[in-house]
C-alpha cells in the first residue's frame, strides 16, 4: 500500500515548481521590459513594482488561507511574519530584519544569498553603465510587500537601498509604515 501524499506534501511540491518557474522566467520578463521600454529603468522599474503590487493583493489571501495567521498587533510583528513564513513559503528564503528606526515603524529586510530571482543574472554593466546604477532588478518584490501589507491595511513605502547585482555587499529592502488604514465596510454591508 503506498502512502497519499497529503495536502501539504501537493501544496510544497507545488509551490517549488512555482517558484522555479517564477525564477526561471522573470529574467526574460526583465529583459521584455527593458526592451519595450527602450532602456528607461526607471520605467521600467515602475512596472516590475506595478506587477509586484498586483500579484501582493493576490498573494495575501492565498498566504492567510495557508498560515491561519491571525491580525498581527504591531509592525515589528507583521515584517517578523513577513520574513518567517511569507518569504519561505513564496520563494524558499528567509532575509533577516535590521536597523529598526527608533519608532518602529522601518527597517531593512536583509535577502539572504543566493537571491533566486538573480541567482544566475549577470547585469550586462559593461554594454550599459545606466543598468547598474539605475535598474533594481527584483523590483517586483517591493511591489508584492506594498500590495500584500496594503491588503492587511497597512500603507507601507518599500524600497531597494542595495543591490548584490550592482555591486553591493548585501541586498537589502527597505519597509517604512506610513499609516495604518482604517478597516472599511463596503457601501450597504452594514
């Protein structure tokens, strides 16, 4: 008799394929990018956040359906879940949190080595000095922690401030809370 994988066992296998996919094919979506928009990073930038963000919103429910995680009582709880559960369960990483400003209400997501989405990206620096100063390649996963923190009604900044593809020691996201939104009923759902 041979054991039935459990719902577990399906979603974990699942999730890895997913996320080789993902990784496997985000270099191509990049270069798309690029491309399309004639090498204005900036722009390009912009839709790879655009991208994340929607992709966030969407991840959010599959990732509360998954965890059971209940409403987190502060920001400093929220990034610690964040990097916990939510980075392992998407992209099989756990970045480290550091330099908490004073209020608590930033820090710096530290993505640990190898980052999958770069970890066989070479920037072609020496074709395009713009690149390596201008492009943040994983931009997409600021925009999936804006949009995911904005479906837990938190408005955050999120950011880039180094970048192990252009040069830098570590690759690090910076999250800043700008406020918590109010928990809203839809119009006539009283």
């Amino acid at each position: 008799m041979s054991k039935k994988n459990t719902g577990d066992d399906i979603w974990k296998n699942n999730v890895e394929k997913i996320v080789k996919l993902f990784t496997l094919t985000y270099g191509s979506v990049v270069s798309q990018l690029c491309r399309d928009f004639q090498n204005n990073y900036y722009e390009v930038n912009q839709q790879l956040d655009k991208m994340g963000y929607n992709i966030g919103l969407r991840l959010i429910e599959e990732f509360l359906a998954k965890t059971g995680i209940k409403r987190c009582q502060s920001f400093k709880e929220t990034a610690d879940i964040i990097t916990k559960l939510g980075f392992k369960i998407f992209l099989n990483i756990q970045p480290t949190i550091e330099n908490w400003s004073n209020d608590g209400k930033s820090c710096s997501l530290i993505i640990p080595e190898p980052n999958p989405l770069t970890e066989f990206v070479e920037l072609p620096i020496t074709s395009d000095s713009k690149i390596g100063k201008e492009l943040w390649y994983s931009q997409i996963l600021c925009g999936v922690l804006r949009g995911a923190l904005q479906m837990v009604q938190l408005d955050c900044d999120v950011n880039f401030i180094k970048d192990v593809l252009r040069g830098d020691d570590r690759t690090e996201m910076r999250l800043k809370l700008n406020k918590i939104l109010k928990d809203e009923v839809p119009a006539g759902e009283d």
